[in-house]
C-alpha cells in the first residue's frame, strides 16, 4: 500500500492563496442553509409519515396458520387526523371504509404490477376485488397534489 502524494505548493503559489483568502473572505454558508437542507431532508417521506398504521389484532388463535376468518383488519391515518381509513384484508378482497375525511378513490399500489384504482362510494365504502397475492399498500390523495401513503401490507 502506498501513501497518497502532496503536491507541493510553490512559495509564490502560497503567497497568492494567501491574498485570495484576504480579497475573498471567509467562505460562509448562507444563513438558514443548514435549518433548510434538515428540513428537506424531514420532509422526504412525507406521504409514508402522514400515514400511521394502526393496526388492531385479528382474532387469530395461536399456533393456527392463517388469518382469522373475517380477515385482518388494518387502519390508517393521516398525522392530522384528517383522513382515516379502515381496510379488512381476506383471501380474495381488499375492503375498507373512509372512517373520516372525504375520497373519491383510493389506490392499491402493488410491486410487481400495475396500482388498481377504486371508487369510494357515498357511505365511504371501497373494495378491490381478487387483488394478486403479494406486498401492497394503500394511497389516497389528500390534495390535487399530495397523497398519503400506507406502510406495505401483505395480501
């Protein structure tokens, strides 16, 4: 392994950064950058923080292998409190209710194929029928052009 080589820096060159330093001045980031840069960077997940899963156990008997036989049942809810959605997740549907709030259509995003889209009727009622097996989440908007997003759920 061999060390890096410093390049050396002629007398002359010394003297000009020097001067450099005093014509410039101190080279200071603008003020607020840092509080704005951690904000950005807070602000990245918005749609997965907006949307707190809380979610009730099922009735499911220990030591038994699958879902109780009504389902599991998920809720979510925007941090605001603004919109709050129930989902129950059996076999073959995906149903819920918009327990707060008001939608016109909720998405089941998917990883390995296209999101479905389902109209929420008048009493808040949605359901995807026969959704593939595998990962999914739940997103619905909350604005022309924001939407909250659930954790993943296993169908």
């Amino acid at each position: 392994m061999t060390d890096a080589i410093e390049p050396e820096i002629s007398p002359v060159d010394r003297h000009l950064m020097a001067e450099l330093r005093v014509v410039l001045g101190p080279d200071l980031a603008p003020a607020g950058l840092i509080e704005r840069a951690e904000g950005l960077v807070t602000f990245m997940d918005v749609d997965r923080d907006l949307a707190a899963l809380l979610e009730e156990s099922s009735s499911e008997l220990a030591g038994t292998r699958g879902g109780a036989a009504s389902g599991d049942q998920l809720t979510f809810e925007t941090a605001d409190g603004a919109v709050s959605v129930e989902a129950v997740i059996t076999r073959d549907r995906v149903s819920g209710q918009v327990l707060s709030g008001t939608l016109s259509e909720v998405t089941l995003e998917r990883i390995s194929s296209d999101p479905l889209v389902a109209s929420v009727d008048e009493l808040g009622r949605f359901t995807f029928d026969n959704p593939p097996p595998g990962p999914a989440r739940l997103r619905w908007p909350l604005s022309t052009t924001r939407s909250a997003t659930s954790d993943w759920f296993l169908l």
